[in-house]
C-alpha cells in the first residue's frame, strides 16, 4: 500500500486545520474581550483610588479618616462626653491594672481629671490604646509598642514626684488633692528701637 497522499485526504487535513485555526481565533477573541473587561475594573478601581482631593469624578469622593482631637481643645459638650469614655477606660482598666502603690516616689489623685496635664496625658494613651489593641489596625505587635512607647513613658510623667499630682495624695489612707499653681508666663515685647549713634549702620 503506497504512502502517497491522496488529493481527498489533503483536502481533509486542510480542513481540520481550517477548524482548528477558526476555533484559536474565537478563543483568542474570547480571552482578549475577558482581558478588556478585567483592565477595565482594574483601571476603575484604581482611579477611584488615586483620585486626590482636588480631582473631580461622578463617583463619590473617599473620605479621609479624621485624626482625634486635642481633648483640652474640645468644646465643653464634648469634652464632657470624652472625658466620661477616658473616665470609664482610666477606672475600669487602667487603674486597677497598672497603678501600683500610692507613694511619695508615685503619687496619684483620686480627682485626676482636675489636673489638664493629667487628662491630655491619660487621653493620648487612651487613643493609643485604641489603635494599637484593636486587631484590625495593631497587628500582633500592637499591644506590645502600646506599653513600650506609650503606657509606660506616661507612666513615669503622670506619677514623678514633680509631675501634675505633686500636691495630691501620696499615702492611699490620707487623700489630698491640690492643683498645683500655674507659673507665670510674659508676653514678649517689641525689641526697642535704637536710633542714633548707637544705630547699626
């Protein structure tokens, strides 16, 4: 039986290649439509994004997370309703957990949030607190840097024997509170004007 193909059997084998050329080409215009649609939603997601604040977009613009405020620069409504938050946390947790022994070396005031110093202290801790323990923003090491870089310097300033209770209790059977003065503080005056011989040149 000879070897030599016949002109039927190349007429079938240009066929299937004809197939298999048109069923590449309808895959390839497939995955390439796929590829449009996917840049697409890429290329949307991105420029929501990257939208600044000054760009204009039908879409809404993202709202940038607001940083807490000062507390002692609150108005008095709200500093009311902070300082009761800060008040619940210092009582329920701080207190009982991390104060030790009332001493001459660590005092404390059963009355803290007469002492500004003290509450913008306590509240700048409370808010690191809040970060650093909160699993979604902290990561493992969050409680860790919470008591290394915040807990444990405020520590040593809210009860140093010069810090904001130096005049409050230092003995947990003998309660005092006194809020220590503010010292003065001048206002800067205008250097004088030398005329004159004494003039600079």
């Amino acid at each position: 039986m000879s070897d030599t193909p016949t002109v039927d059997g190349l007429f079938e084998d240009v066929e299937d290649l004809k197939a298999n050329v048109t069923a590449f080409a309808e895959q390839l215009q497939l995955n390439t439509e796929q590829l449009k649609r996917l840049a697409a939603v890429v290329s949307a997601v991105t420029s929501d994004d990257d939208q600044d604040d000054d760009g204009e977009s039908g879409k809404e613009k993202k709202e940038k997370p607001k940083a807490p405020p000062f507390i002692l620069w609150l108005p008095g409504d709200q500093y009311g309703a902070e300082l009761a938050a800060l008040a619940a946390w210092v009582e329920n947790l701080l207190v009982p957990t991390y104060f030790g022994e009332v001493s001459s070396s660590a005092p404390w005031c059963a009355q803290w949030w007469e002492h500004p110093a003290a509450v913008a202290r306590l509240h700048a801790v409370w808010l690191a607190w809040q970060e650093l323990t909160n699993p979604e923003t902290c990561g493992h090491s969050g409680p860790s840097v919470w008591h290394r870089d915040h807990l444990d310097p405020m520590l040593s300033q809210l009860r140093s024997a010069s810090g904001p209770f130096a005049g409050c209790m230092t003995n947990p059977d003998r309660r005092q509170h006194s809020v220590l003065p503010v010292p003065p503080v001048d206002a800067p005056h205008a250097p004088p004007v030398v005329t004159g011989a004494n003039a600079s040149p």
